[in-house]
C-alpha cells in the first residue's frame, strides 16, 4: 500500500521533477503548467527520444529500477509525479 504523500512531500517532489526535466530539456520550465504536455512546449523537442532521456533521469534521480518509468508516465509533469508517488519516489 503507498503511503499517503503529505502536501509538503508533494511541492518538494515536484520541484524535483521539474528540475530533472528542465535538465534534460535544457531550458526552464518556470511557468509551465505541471498538466499541460511537455510536447506542446514551445521552441523543444520533446519526442520519444527526449522522453526516454526523461525517464532514464528521473530513475537515476529516484533511485528507481531501469524501466520503473515508461513513455505514458512522463506526458506531463502531474504524471510524473504521480506516477513516482505510486512507486513510492516521493520520500
């Protein structure tokens, strides 16, 4: 059963999230919308490619098993870190 993820828990994981792929993109993503798609944003590619580039840094930054993360879980950055709540990344 996850544990519940406290409200503080929740803004530390998703500053970390954002930070990560704000490092993979390459460019900040300050004003972004956390559940608007990461393709619609502007002047970046955000193809499979970069959402693999994604995953893969989120895992190392979660410490999570290579493949916890596929393509659906890092649309967004609410999924993201939904997606990371459930596997118990938000700790």
């Amino acid at each position: 059963m996850t544990e519940a993820v406290t409200p503080a828990a929740a803004v530390e994981l998703a500053d970390r999230v954002r930070a990560v792929v704000e490092g993979a993109l390459g460019r900040s993503l300050d004003d972004w919308p956390a559940d608007v798609a990461l393709a619609e944003f502007p002047s970046a590619t955000y193809d499979s490619l970069m959402q693999l580039e994604v995953a893969t840094r989120l895992e190392r930054e979660f410490e999570l098993d290579t493949g916890a993360l596929d393509m659906r879980d890092v649309v967004t950055l609410d999924a993201v870190a939904a997606r990371l709540a459930d596997l118990g990344g938000a700790s």
